[in-house]
C-alpha cells in the first residue's frame, strides 16, 4: 500500500490523467447505455415478443427483408427513419419495440432515435438477423 501511495505522489500528472480517462469511460458507457436501447438475445427476442406483445422491427433494405425476416416483423429500412420517423412508425410508445438490422450494428444508433421520439422500452438484436439465423430460428420470406 506504501508503494502505491508513493507511487501516486511521485506521478502526479499520470496519477490524475488515469482517474481523469477512467471516469470519462464510466460516464460514457452509462450515458450509452441510457441513451440507447438494450441489446437483446434471440430468446429474449421471442420473449418480448409473446409475453409483452413487442414489436419487432426489421432495420434492412428491402432485398434483404425480403430473403428471410422474423415473422410479423415491421419492414422500415434505417435509411428513411431519420426523414419519415413519424410517417411510418406507427407502434405503441408503450410496448417494447425490438430493432433488428444485419449483424446487429445499427441498433445502437436507431435505438436512440426511437428514444428521443418516446419510446421507452427500447431493444436491439445483438448480432442481428446473424444471431436469429444462429440460433436456428425461422425466418419467413414474401
């Protein structure tokens, strides 16, 4: 314990530049955190989906939706959300909303826009369709 209190005393600067980073990561991660919804796995997918009566909501363009997608899956592709959010989300701000994309890298990012439109029981797929595929549960295609 000695060493370590000499240690602080004799670095200063690196002493406080450590504090200073660790706790910009710990205020980082929990702003994320809270600003964006919760990753979710594919049985809580499923879960949310029969108990809660969630909505799931498929992330990718069309082609890809079109190949295999969750059953009763929204189509709404992350490239119209930021310009038609309010024309073509039309879910209860009250039931859980499950954002699913590819491999699971948009949700962070879309999860925040459903938040700042009030939703508040936000989820993402973590790993994406990859992951439901994973874990072998069916896809429907049109």
């Amino acid at each position: 314990m000695e060493n370590f209190i000499t240690f602080i005393a004799n670095h200063v600067f690196l002493s406080g530049a450590f504090v200073l980073i660790f706790l910009a990561l710990v205020v980082h991660e929990f702003y994320y955190r809270v600003q964006s919804g919760r990753r979710c796995s594919a049985q809580d997918l499923v879960r949310l989906s029969n108990q809660e009566k969630g909505q799931v909501v498929d992330l990718r363009e069309k082609s890809h939706f079109n190949e295999g997608h969750i059953a009763g899956a929204l189509h709404i592709p992350s490239s119209i959300l930021s310009t038609q959010f309010d024309e073509k989300v039309t879910l209860s701000k009250e039931a859980p909303v499950i954002l699913v994309d590819s491999q699971g890298e948009q949700g962070h990012s879309v999860s925040t826009l459903f938040r700042k439109k009030g939703f508040s029981k936000v989820y993402f797929l973590g790993g994406g369709i990859a992951a439901w595929r994973e874990a072998h549960l069916p896809l429907v295609k049109k």
